[in-house]
C-alpha cells in the first residue's frame, strides 16, 4: 500500500486479473471521460489533471483518472517490464473491472501514447480521443534526445536527491510559464516519488505507433505546445498527415501541459470536442 501524501487525494482502488493494484478517481455521472497521466517523476492522476476533471464532472461527464501502474497510489512493481502493452492491459483491465463499454481517452505524453494504443487494440471502446503531445510518434531514442527527457532520465536515476531538483525539471521541462509551478505540486510529486523505484523509466518501452495512426477511425483533438521540451515537434506533423479524423491546436506559450498552463482553453475546448466533436 503506498503511503498517503498530504493533499494527494486517496479514492478507489481495483486488484486487476494481472495481479496488480490499481488506484483511480472516479467523479459524476454521464459519458464516461478517462484522464491518463504521463511518466514524470512523481506523476499521478489527480496532480496531473487536478484542474481538469474537476469541470467535465460538474459539465455531466463521469470522469475516471486512473494512477498508471508504477505511479500515484496504485501498484509500483520492482520486477515489471514497463512496456507499453502492460500499461495498456492495466486500463483495460481497470476498464472492465468498472463495466465502461464505451469512452473518451484523455491523454497527454506517455497517457496519450497509452490513449493511442488502446483506441488500436481496442476501437469499439473508444468513441473521442484528446491528445496533448503525446508519445509514441517516433522512435524511442529520439526522444531521450530532447532537453526536457535528458532531465527527467537524470532525476529518476542518479540516487537521493531533494525536492528542489524535482522542482527543477517540472520548471524546466514541462512549462513555459513556471508561475503554475506552485509548493502544493511539488510536495505531490515528491511524496510519490519517494516511494517510485528506477525500474518504471530503465525499464520503459514506447514503440512508434505512427504508421498506425490511419486505423483511428474516431475523432481526434489533439493539442501541442510551440515551446514543448519533451517531445520533438514532428509530433505535429505525424498527428496531421495521419489521423484521418483530427483538429489540432498549436498553443503558444506552452510546454508541455497544456492542460495545466492553458486550462481554461482546454477545458472548454475539449468540453465543446466531447459534445459536438
């Protein structure tokens, strides 16, 4: 059982078929939304989209934020591969476990390569799909090139260090504007990241999935930051030319999340997406 951080809400949680522990928010009534996370250090659900589902869940939206295995307050195996599949198996199994038959993905960096993946394997679940510089568009070692990766990779796997490193890469990778960058958040992500192990990044495996992408038959919205660090911005190009379905919107002054540092535009933008698509 992980160990409770002061702020980080503790809700639900599913022991899956594959063994593992799943933590999950799980908030309103309505088309079921699932918010999934990307990999930085300390990540979780409720820290990573605490000022998005919120609003779809009083918009008439029952919104499920999953902890990714590895993350949050769900299961941090030692000996695990984390390989794509096995994040995607966790969902679906979570999924199930709920009865959700049908549902939007919300998904940013590795929740969006996870987001993209399932609505592969598993099309006639997924009915919209949000994307914010998601992962899996190229070849894995081209990302760990990017300025805002070769942080992160250094923070998970040099041994001790104190929060003001973490709060280091969350200002210098992930936004543009370090003003959303507040204490609350970095105690959260610290309070988890003392109880993740190396294994979740030495260990992680994201193909590229960009010849794939013309198989995604259902509505698309994707956003991306002009000044993201983490993902290399021929993401965009990929996304375009190969969703047959999609609307994307660049976002100036804007890292990596979007859905924190433009959260307004977000939230109604992809509020109007789910409605209308």
């Amino acid at each position: 059982m992980a160990a409770i951080v002061a702020g980080l809400p503790e809700a639900h949680y599913a022991d899956l078929p594959n063994g593992q522990r799943l933590h999950y928010i799980d908030n309103g009534s309505g088309p079921v939304v699932v918010f999934l996370h990307g990999s930085g250090s300390g990540a979780s659900g409720h820290s990573n989209f605490k000022y998005n589902y919120p609003y779809l869940a009083e918009r008439g939206y029952r919104v499920i934020v999953p902890d990714l295995i590895g993350y949050g307050y769900s299961d941090k195996p030692e000996d695990a591969q984390y390989h794509l599949d096995f994040f995607v198996e966790c969902i679906k199994q979570l999924l199930d476990h709920l009865k959700v038959s049908t549902c939007a993905l919300i998904g940013n960096s590795l929740g969006g390569a996870i987001a993209i993946k399932f609505t592969l394997d598993n099309p006639a679940q997924v009915d919209k799909l949000v994307l914010m510089a998601p992962g899996g568009l190229e070849e894995q070692a081209d990302y760990f090139h990017m300025p805002g990766m070769q942080v992160m990779k250094e923070v998970f796997t040099s041994g001790p260090m104190a929060p003001e490193r973490l709060e280091d890469f969350i200002r210098r990778g992930l936004v543009y504007d370090d003003s959303v960058v507040d204490e609350q958040l970095i105690n959260e992500r610290w309070g988890i990241f003392q109880q993740q192990n190396s294994q979740v990044i030495t260990s992680m495996v994201v193909p590229n999935m960009a010849s794939r992408l013309k198989e995604i038959t259902c509505p698309v919205l994707a956003f991306w930051g002009v000044n993201e660090k983490m993902m290399p911005e021929t993401g965009i190009q990929t996304l375009a030319k190969n969703c047959p379905n999609i609307r994307l919107t660049l976002v100036s002054q804007c890292g990596h999340w979007v859905m924190v540092e433009h959260r307004d535009m977000f939230n109604r933008s992809t509020d109007d997406f789910l409605r209308n698509g």
